[in-house]
C-alpha cells in the first residue's frame, strides 16, 4: 500500500513532449518537486478539460520549483496525434504507461476497465510520497487545489483548511 511519506514508486515510461519522444523516470526529478496526474484515456471528455488547465497553470507551477507529467494508459503514437491534432501543444510531456506497470505500482489501476483512475501525486524533492488523491473517472479534479496543496507543503508548516498562500499558517 503506497503511504504518504514513503519513498513514491519509480517509474521509466517513454512520453511525448515537444514534437518529441524520450524516456522519463522518477530519478531525473531528484531535487525537484513533481506533480504526476494520471488520467484515463486519451480523445475522451473530461481529461482534455484538467490537461489543459494542468498546462495553463505552468508558470505557477514552475514558480514553485515543481515539474508536471501527466500519465495515461494509452500509447506514445496515441499522445502525439492526440497533442497535434485536437489537443494542443502542451507546457509538460504525456507519458505512456501502455503496460499498466505505473497505475499499478500507484495503485489507481482499474483492472477490469484498464485504465487508471484520476490520481495526483506530489512527491517532494527527495522522492517522498507527500501528497495524493485519487477520484472517479467522471469527475475532473482542480489544478488551483493542487497548487493550493504544493504551496503548502512547500511552507514546512501546519496550515489550516482554506489556507492559499500569503495567509498564516499554524505554529
């Protein structure tokens, strides 16, 4: 069972990023903060909403010293032609967990379905597990409350509910 505080599952997927492929693991994060997303299924209707919204927000990510990928089951041609056609260009890479290993080692795998469920992942710079979430396929999770969740992580500090940067946290 994943838990928080533990050391996050690795990962080597190939992904899609820049009109480019290349291969991606947990490692290459060291001293960085990252946010993984999984969703479904590419060309579907709820995921395009949060991948767009997840890549609009770049910049406040990367304020926060903190890198996205978002994962899905389908294939690395499947995430090109979806980012070229329909989609758009993107501000991080679409990696391709075709065999299921990664929604599995996170636990979100719906075997049945074969798909993952909408999970978020914020694991700190030393490969920490610090934050997870994990929803129903029919309802689109909020990038400002994951952002809203790195920053408090970020402040070492006890922060109560409703915190948003620029408020006091707990002593």
């Amino acid at each position: 069972m994943l838990k928080i505080g533990e050391l996050a599952p690795e990962f080597k997927l190939e992904g899609y990023h820049n009109g480019k492929f290349r291969d991606y693991n947990l490692k290459q994060y060291k001293k960085k903060w990252l946010v993984i997303f999984f969703y479904p299924l590419d060309f579907t209707f709820v995921c395009p909403t949060e991948i767009k919204q997840f890549s609009k927000k770049h910049d406040e990510f990367k304020k926060l010293k903190a890198d996205v990928v978002g994962v899905s089951v389908d294939s690395i041609h499947s995430h090109k032609a979806w980012v070229e056609g329909s989609l758009g260009k993107l501000n991080f890479p679409l990696l391709a967990d075709f065999h299921k290993k990664m929604a599995r080692d996170y636990e979100i795998l719906l075997d049945d379905e074969g798909v993952a469920l909408r999970g978020t992942f914020i694991i700190d710079p030393y490969g920490k597990l610090r934050y997870m979430v994990v929803s129903d396929n029919d309802v689109g999770r909020s990038v400002d409350e994951t952002i809203r969740v790195l920053s408090a992580l970020q402040t070492g500090k006890l922060c109560p509910i409703e915190w948003t940067p620029g408020k006091k946290t707990l002593n």
